[in-house]
C-alpha cells in the first residue's frame, strides 16, 4: 500500500506470542526465483522458530523446542 | 420391543439404520425413529427406557447403548440417517431424552475431569493455560505407534474409527457460530471457513477425508462403519454434539474446539508419516499433511482469538472454557488408548455388531 489508507483486505502480519506469525488479507508468498507459493488458506501461518519441516510455513514444531518470544 | 404400546407402525429397522441395537434403549429409539411421527408424543416408553439405561451404566461414557441412544438423538439435528423422518428432530419427548442422557453424561465428565486452576480472564494467560494443558506429557502416543508400528490392518481401523466424527468435520462446533458474537464470532468463522475448504468442495476437510478412505480402499458412505466402532469412539463426537447443541455450554465447545486445534498438527505429521511408511502417497496422506499446516494456523486463532476472547469479553464461561478444553483432551484421550491398547494386545479396535 502506497497511502496511509489501507484497503479493507490489505495483508496484515501479526506475531503470536510463542508461535508463528500469523498472515491475513491479500497477500502472494514467492519463492526466491519468485514463483508464487500456493498457501493453500486464506489465513495462513509463518515458521518464527526456523524447526518447521514446510517452511515457510508452520508446523506446529515451535511448542516441541519451547520456542518463546518474550520481548516481543 | 414396546413398538405397540405407541402405536406407531415400525417398519424393518435394518431399512433405516444401518446397524443393530446395542440394548433396550437404543432398540426403543431405533423402533420408533424407523416410524413416521403420528401426532402422538411417545414419551412413557422411552423415559422408562432411559431410566432403567442410565440406572444400569457402570459409566455413561462407555456404555455402548446409551452412546448409540445419544449418536442417533444427534443424528436427527445432523441428518446422520436419510431414511428417519425429519419430523421427528424437535419432538418434545426426544429433546427431553436427549436432555437426560445429556445432564448425566455432563455430570459424570464434569466428575472424573480435572479442570486447571482459572487464569485471570485475558487472552494471554487464557491461551498460556491452554498451551500448558494441551502440552502436558500423555503418556504412551497413538501419533507414535501409527508413525512407526501399526499394520496396514490396524491404519484401516484408525481410519474408520476417525470416520465417524471426521467425515462430518467441522460440523459440531459450527452449531457455536450464531451462539457467539463479535471478534468471537469472526475467530471461529476463520477457523470454520478453513474446515470447509474455503467454499471449494474439494478442499472442505470432510472430503479430503472421504477421498483418504476411498483410496485406502474403505467406504467413505456416511455411518457405513457405525456397527463397528464402540461407545468410546462415538462418545468422542457426542462430548462435541452436545458443547455445540446446547448454548449454555457454548464456552465449552470452544475449549473443546481451542484443545482440539492444539493438539493437531503434531500428530497429523505423525499419522502421515504411518501412511507413507506402508507406501501409501498423497492420495491416503493429503488429509493429514494438510492438517499439519491448517492446524498450525487454527491452533493460534483457537487459543487467543476463540477461546482468550471469549473469556475475557464473558469471563463467566471462563470455567467452560477450560471444562470443554480439558473433556476434549480425555475423551479423545481414552479413544485413543482404546486403539492403543487393542493393537499392543493383539486384537482389533472394533466391535463386532450382534
């Protein structure tokens, strides 16, 4: 978005506490060579802890390492 | 039978359940629902039925004929079975016997569950409960054992058990959507939404299962396998019936449905992997590694959004929360330990149908 208005569906990144990022909105995930990644969901979840084995995306790992955010 | 003594004319039953009674209770319910209601309310048959049912159940958890009684009482609000009369969902005798093997399931899980102390009321220390909760060392694993031991006999039985609540996934937590309201709403709509493909058919979780059946090789026909799974198994889709049918215990299906999303994608991994170890690719695994990734996401929304909302904007259901969210837990628990222990003792998880 160029303007301080955002439009209604702009992505949205919100960090949950101990967990991934959760992303909403319309948003496209590109691999390097910047083919789209299908996601799959309209919401979906990134890795923040770096064990998920489908990165990007979450796999529910983090609560195995006891991944934790405080700080945040 | 007391078929007479309400003068409804009872067809075969075998024509409209695709199973046999489990005792006098479920044979009372089955005889009558294979009727047409009349005009009549049936109700001193069935009340005796569900007296001397409830006075004869060493636990109502495991009794096989009143969990079949309460499957089939569900069923009528779900459309579990074609051929019963939808003019049989609302009779006052029915609701009032779903009423009465609901008030005593409730009580006896609200007796043996041990609920956490309650947190403040706040998103945050609402959803670190749970995680607390959910993350809690169980003992042995069903997710390990189908990972690395089960045979391609006991994956089939995994499957079919799983079919009864998974084939109509989603759908008991759905009945919470118009019981809640505002950001509450909107958080299990997200979930929901998920569950149901997102409005594409093939994608709706329900199906992905019925595809997983079919190329296991099973019948993907709704309550095709009921005769075979025990009470156990059923009880684990009616602890979620009755969370979802009845507003008063709303902050329990959420728990439920937080507890459920929480403990998900682990397992789902773990399942999957039991599949492809006998060879099977995505056709079998697809339902479980999509879980993996959707339960990550759900998993976030059920404790802070669903469930650390709910408590902090009615912090009255607080207690609910955490009740539904620990039932889960057991109940899903004792199901799968049901599976566990059949398999490592060398026997089959299902029953065989009188």
């Amino acid at each position: 978005m160029t303007t301080p208005e955002r439009a209604d569906d702009a992505a949205t990144i919100t960090p949950y506490p101990d967990g991934p990022l959760i992303v909403r909105g319309d948003f496209q995930i590109l691999a390097p060579d910047g083919e789209p990644l299908p996601a799959g969901r309209k919401t979906v979840a990134l890795c923040r802890c770096g064990v998920s084995s489908i990165k990007p995306f979450c796999d529910g790992t983090h609560k195995l390492v006891k991944f934790r955010t405080e700080g945040d | 039978m007391t078929a007479t003594m309400h003068a409804h004319k009872a067809p075969d039953s075998n024509a409209v359940f695709p199973m046999t009674p489990r005792g006098p209770l479920s044979a009372e319910l089955m005889t009558l629902l294979s009727s047409t209601p009349d005009g009549t309310d049936p109700t001193t048959g069935l009340a005796l039925a569900i007296e001397s049912a409830l006075d004869a159940a060493a636990s109502i958890t495991r009794d096989e004929d009143i969990q079949l009684s309460l499957f089939i009482l569900y069923g009528l609000h779900y459309g579990s079975f074609a051929s019963v009369s939808a003019d049989w969902e609302w009779q006052p005798s029915l609701v009032a016997a779903r009423t009465a093997l609901e008030r005593a399931f409730e009580a006896e899980l609200r007796s043996t569950i041990a609920v956490p102390e309650l947190p403040q009321p706040t998103r945050d220390a609402v959803a670190q409960t749970l995680s607390a909760l959910t993350s809690a060392e169980g003992g042995p694993s069903l997710s390990r054992y189908v990972a690395s031991k089960a045979t391609a006999e006991q994956l089939g039985e995994f499957l079919i058990q799983r079919s009864i609540y998974t084939l109509r996934e989603a759908d008991p937590h759905s009945w919470a959507i118009p019981r809640l309201t505002g950001r509450v709403k909107a958080a299990l709509v997200e979930i929901q939404t998920d569950e149901y493909g997102g409005g594409r058919v093939a994608r709706m979780h329900s199906e992905i299962f019925a595809t997983t059946m079919r190329s296991y090789g099973l019948d993907a026909r709704y309550g095709h396998y009921l005769p075979d799974v025990p009470a156990i198994t059923l009880a684990s889709l009616n602890v979620m019936s009755m969370f979802g049918l009845n507003r008063r215990l709303r902050g329990a299906i959420v728990g439920h449905l937080a507890a459920f999303e929480m403990t998900s994608s682990i397992p789902n991994g773990l399942y999957a992997r039991g599949f492809r170890r006998l060879g099977h690719g995505t056709e079998v695994t697809a339902y479980f590694d999509e879980h993996v990734a959707a339960d990550a996401v759900h998993e976030q929304i059920a404790a802070h959004d669903l469930a650390g909302a709910l408590a902090e904007d009615q912090p009255e259901l607080l207690g609910d929360i955490l009740f539904g969210a620990a039932a889960c837990l057991e109940v899903d628990g004792w199901a799968g330990n049901h599976m566990l222990e059949s398999w490592t003792a060398g026997r089959s998880s299902l029953r065989v149908d009188q």
